[in-house]
C-alpha cells in the first residue's frame, strides 16, 4: 500500500522532470560578462552547392564591378574552399570569396572567435527563414554547422530572431514559434549534453527577438503576436523556460527619434529579460562629443532598465558603410565609409564608453557583416580595383578581432579600462 501511495508522487516527479526539453545547464550560463557578436551567415556563391547563387555578394546574379553588394572585401587566405569571382586582383590573379554554405567557413570563423577571445555569436535568423517547412529545413544547414562549431572551440551561440520582412498583413509570429519547436525538437540546439554551448542567462536558454519600435518597419508590432510569441518562450512548459532579449531602437526609453511614439512597445519590454538598443548609425567620429553622448545614453538606458528589473547590453560597432548596396538595390547613393572606423578608434572609444558607464555585457554588430561595412573578421585593406570598397586603412586583417577580445578582457577587469587602443605584443602578432 505505501508503494502504491508513493506513485502517484513518482509520476508527478518524472512529469515535471520530462516537461523541460531544455538541459538545465549550460557551459555559458549567463550573458553577463561576455562580449557576443552578431552573425548574419548569409553569403552565398556561384557553385556552393546552394543553388542560390551569389546572394549578398552580387546582384542579378552576377559578381563583377556593376553588381557588387558588398562595401568590405574579405580576406580569403585562410578559407579551405573559394570561389572565383568577375573581378581581378591588383596582381592580375582572379579575385575569390567565400560561402558561408560551406561548414569550413562556419568553422574557420568560430576557430577565430576562439583564437582571439571572443565569446560567441547570436545566429541570425530572419522570419523569411521561419515561414515554410522547407525554408526552415535549409536554414538550419548553416545554424548546425554553427552549433558544432561553437562545440568544436568552445564559443557560445544563441539563436536572434529578426522580424524584418515580416508583411504588414497576414503573418505573424507562428512560424517562429514553430520554427523554434523544431530547433529543440530536430537539432537539440539546447538539449546538448556535457558539451552544451547554447547561450543561457540566468540558467535560462536565452533567444532573442529583434526589430520592436523600428518605423521603417511594415508590420504593427500590435498585431503579429509578439506577446503571445514572448509568453511561449517564457512559459511553454515544453519548449519555454528561456530568457529573452529584445532588440529594440536607441531611443527605446523616450519613444521618438528612430523609435516609434507607442508605449505598447514598453509593455513589451517589461515581458522580457534583456534589452538590446540598435546603435548601428546613430553615433559617427565625425560629429563632436559623440562618446559623451554615446555615454549618457548607455547610462540612462541601464538606470530606466535597473529600474525595471531589466538586463541592459549595448550595442557597438567598428563603422558604417552602406554605398554599394544602397546603390544597386534602392537606387540611391549614400556615402562611401560614412561612419569610418579611424583604425579601430570609434570602435574601441564605444568600447570603453560602455564599460566605464557601467554596462555588464556587449552586443558587437556584426561578425561578418560585409554589406553595411560593419565586419570585424578578417577583411582586406587591398580590395579588388574596379569597384569601390572601404579598406581596413592599412591595419592588419585581425585587427578588429584582437580588439573584440581585448574589450572582453577589459569588461571583466582582466586588463584595466583604458582609452587607448592596447598595444599588441609580438606573440599576438603572430
């Protein structure tokens, strides 16, 4: 009789014990002290096995002079597998790119990542990836050649929703809660084991939505379930149980300037855990006193978040550069380095801006962003001619992933806060 008293109680236990498909540990168990980067992973070439063709490399598929997408030009030497492009070197030799369909590439980046110190990356995925079965299957080519990766060098990854492409009628959140679903459920992308690099916070898997508050958005954020979205992740007894960051604009707290007038995105953010400011743009080397107000922003933006409750991770970023893309795919013009980066000066001044006003974690954007000219991987200081390019202004192709390690170091007071960019030593030259 007591056995059978004690069943029901046993069932209860392994009930709840089987609810969580999460691990409930994870080799990074929280954001705080770490610098993490964001990674786009969407460059495809000519030949890769994709069949997409040259996507954010070229348009209409070709890669030549007239067609170039990009404002950075990678450095290829390392890469295991390129692919020859329309355009020619200054040597005369054709002039190569890499895939990001190729799991050397993903690999070679997270060898980076860990050769330099930097944390991890944020995968993103945006909602086109998230609305089919299909484009949710070939998204997760390049999110599981990541996942082993990060397993392989010991970085961690998380996975950033972006909602930019969501339509303003029609669609909502769903697909991303089922896209979700079959992250845990098919590529165990939390569920690990002993080598669990997924990004957690607060022992929570952390996720994040981007693109809340953006006016040059077309979707109402009222009307495509990011609260029910929200809510899944935090209370699914299932697939919930996470963190969540959202991505918002700078100006989030005062709901003008780049953000929409609309306190329901405020009601939002109190749903969440950690809150993510786009910088990208809103700050340039150019313009006087700009770190002074870079400062007092990330300051007022962790005091309203204290206030709240509220984790706060600021955005930096090495420079800006929007002129070939803006060029062939909206016809415009806007400036060539219109944020220059002055050798990693206004990257490594954001930097230490928001470790001295207090901030506990940083977002990098981006990895490997070479359309916007906000790349810190290895990218050329010689681009093919031809065409125009931002150049690394003669530093050497790692110079920015030494610097994002080295801001690691700095924001948990493993090397003491200084304005000046750190001096390498010859070891790390090598």
């Amino acid at each position: 009789m007591k056995i059978l008293a004690l069943l029901p109680l046993l069932f209860g236990l392994c009930a709840a014990h089987a609810q969580s498909k999460h691990d409930p540990a994870s080799r990074f168990p929280a954001y705080q002290g770490l610098v993490m980067c964001g990674y786009q992973g969407w460059f495809r070439a000519q030949g890769d096995g994709s069949g997409q063709g040259w996507v954010h490399y070229g348009t209409q598929g070709r890669l030549d002079a007239t067609h170039i997408h990009l404002d950075l030009w990678p450095d290829v030497s390392e890469y295991a597998q390129t692919y020859a492009t329309g355009l020619t070197n200054t040597d005369g030799s054709v002039a190569r790119v890499f895939s990001s369909w190729d799991a050397s590439t993903t690999d070679l980046h997270f060898k980076w990542m860990q050769q330099y110190g930097i944390d991890g990356v944020f995968m993103q995925r945006f909602f086109y990836a998230t609305r089919t079965e299909e484009s949710r299957r070939e998204s997760r080519v390049i999110l599981g050649n990541a996942l082993k990766s990060s397993q392989n060098h010991g970085r961690a990854i998380a996975v950033m929703y972006d909602l930019s492409g969501i339509k303003a009628s029609g669609e909502d959140c769903a697909s991303i809660i089922q896209d979700w679903k079959e992250l845990v459920d098919d590529l165990k992308i939390t569920s690990q084991g002993t080598n669990q690099t997924y990004l957690y916070d607060h022992g929570k898997p952390l996720v994040t939505i981007w693109g809340l508050g953006f006016p040059d958005r077309a979707y109402n954020i009222h009307r495509i379930g990011v609260d029910k979205l929200i809510d899944f992740l935090k209370h699914d007894p299932q697939y919930g149980g996470c963190a969540v960051m959202l991505g918002v604009p700078t100006h989030f707290r005062e709901l003008n300037t780049d953000c929409l007038p609309d306190p329901y995105l405020h009601e939002l953010i109190a749903a969440a855990d950690i809150v993510m400011p786009w910088m990208v743009g809103r700050f340039s080397p150019l313009q006087n006193q700009q770190m002074a107000r870079y400062a007092t922003e990330v300051k007022a933006d962790i005091a309203w978040c204290d206030a709240r409750q509220l984790e706060y991770a600021p955005c930096v970023y090495p420079g800006f550069s929007w002129f070939n893309l803006s060029k062939t795919e909206f016809g415009g013009g806007n400036p060539l380095d219109q944020i220059p980066r002055l050798q990693g000066k206004f990257y490594w001044s954001q930097i230490c801006a928001a470790k001295a006003s207090g901030a506990k974690m940083l977002y990098v954007a981006m990895f490997d962003e070479m359309d916007e000219g906000t790349a810190i991987f290895k990218c050329t200081s010689r681009p093919p001619p031809g065409a125009r390019f931002v150049s690394y202004e003669g530093v050497p192709a790692d110079h920015y992933l030494w610097l994002t390690g080295q801001a690691g170091k700095m924001l948990r007071d493993e090397i003491p806060l200084t304005t000046n960019i750190p001096a390498r030593t010859m070891a790390e030259n090598k």
